[in-house]
C-alpha cells in the first residue's frame, strides 16, 4: 500500500492530512462542480451533455487533488504492474468490455454519439483519477494513521458515500439520490480493501472511470437500456461479493488492525 511520508507543520499541510477536512473540501468542491454543470452550462446529472458541464470544474478538482497527493508524499501509484491487483478488478472489467462494445456499436450506426463518448472519456477519467486518489488514497491512508485499519477502511466508504449526497444539486432526484448514496457506499466498502491489498490504486482509477463513463453514455442511449438494466444489476452484486471476500482477507492479513 502507498506510504504517506512525514507532513509539514504548515496550516495549509495540517488542513490536508486531516481526512475529515479533506472529504470536506472535496465535497464541497463536487457540490461546486455540480452546481456548474447544471446553471451555468445547463448539463443536468447523468444528461447526455453532462460530462461537458462537469469537464472544466473536474480540472480543476483533479488539479487540488493530485497536489493534495503530492504535498501529503502519498505514493498512489504504488505497484501498478501487480497482476494480482488487476485481478481483483477482472469481473468489472467484463462487465465494462460488454458495454463499451455495444457503445461501439451504437455509436458506428450514430456517427455522432463519436464527439460525446470522446468527451465523456476524458471527463469520467478526471472523475476516476481524483476520487480514487482523494478517497481510496489519501483519505484512506491518513484514517489509517489515526485508527485501526477497519475503522479506516470503513471510514473511507462512508465519506466516500457522503460526497455523493451533493448530487440533487446537480439536478439527481432526492430518491435516485438515496439509491446512489447506497451504491457508492457498497462501492467504497469494496474498494478500500482493494487498495490495501492490491498496493496501487491504478487498477481501481480504471475500472471506475471506465464504470462512470459507460453507465452514463449508455442511459443515453435507448436501445441499451436492457442490457445496462443487467450489468447495473450484476455490479450491484459484485459490490456486496467482492467486498465480502476483500474484507476477510484484509482481517486475516492484517490481524493487527494496523497496515
């Protein structure tokens, strides 16, 4: 797992190793990112515009995020090449190759789905990169200095879960709001222990960029509604299964509690 090196006795350096401040400031810069894409580039949440209203703020929001990275020494990169790592994001990865090829698809008979997914495809890796390097990373790394490592493991998840809470502003219903903040919990409580065991969270920035991208470029196209009806619902199983088996083999591993 990434180390997080000796921190500077700035005000600023103090503010960023507290993991409570940090997921503070993240939020409020999502709820910030959301109120853009909706009022000022009218791109309600999960709209097919959406991820042009979000591009710019999500620049800026990765830009904080890998200097918070970088300031804290937090080595997120860690061992990207570890096989074992990739492995436990295989399943994900089945289920992102069926939807990218029938987007492919899509998009050959719809020429101009090309100029949106093209956007969406860097826009959801900005997304991917800074929330998996705020939470998976960093926030991760300094609950773990203070707690026992389930205690930081689920810690994460939960303000990970948190931050998805200002996503009405971006125009999401307060039900489809609830149902998310479900999901990005399961999401978390799965990922967390990813991260510990895989030592990199390269292959979890992938997957969850590939995830965010997919999803959102397949709910706007109605003839995938089906299938993506299916893979939603088998990632909803793979949340709870994956967390499951990562989670005892954490407990098992780290029978100390501390990293």
């Amino acid at each position: 797992m990434p180390q997080t090196g000796s921190h500077p006795t700035t005000a600023i350096a103090k503010t960023i190793t507290n993991p409570y401040l940090l997921a503070l400031i993240y939020t409020a810069l999502m709820a910030a990112t959301m109120a853009t894409a909706r009022y000022a580039f009218n791109a309600p949440y999960a709209s097919a515009n959406f991820p042009t209203g979000i591009a710019l703020p999500m620049i800026i929001v990765t830009g904080f995020t890998l200097w918070v990275a970088h300031t804290t020494q937090t080595n997120w990169v860690g061992q990207w090449h570890n096989w074992k790592a990739w492995a436990w994001v295989a399943p994900w990865l089945v289920l992102e190759a069926i939807l990218l090829a029938l987007l492919i698809g899509a998009a050959n008979t719809n020429p101009h789905l090309w100029g949106s997914l093209t956007i969406g495809a860097v826009t959801f890796a900005l997304v991917g990169i800074s929330e998996e390097v705020m939470f998976r990373s960093v926030i991760l790394k300094q609950l773990a200095s203070r707690y026992t490592l389930p205690i930081a493991m689920l810690g994460s998840a939960v303000l990970f879960s948190l931050m998805h809470a200002v996503n009405p502003i971006g125009g999401l219903s307060l039900g489809e709001s609830a149902t998310q903040l479900w999901a990005t919990f399961l999401f978390g409580m799965a990922l967390a222990p990813l991260a510990v065991l895989g030592r990199t969270i390269v292959p979890l920035i992938v997957m969850h960029a590939l995830w965010d991208f997919l999803v959102v470029a397949a709910s706007n196209v109605p003839e995938l509604a089906p299938t993506l009806g299916l893979v939603v619902l088998a990632d909803q199983w793979l949340r709870i299964g994956i967390a499951i088996v990562a989670w005892l083999v954490v407990l098992v591993r780290y029978r100390g509690g501390k990293l």
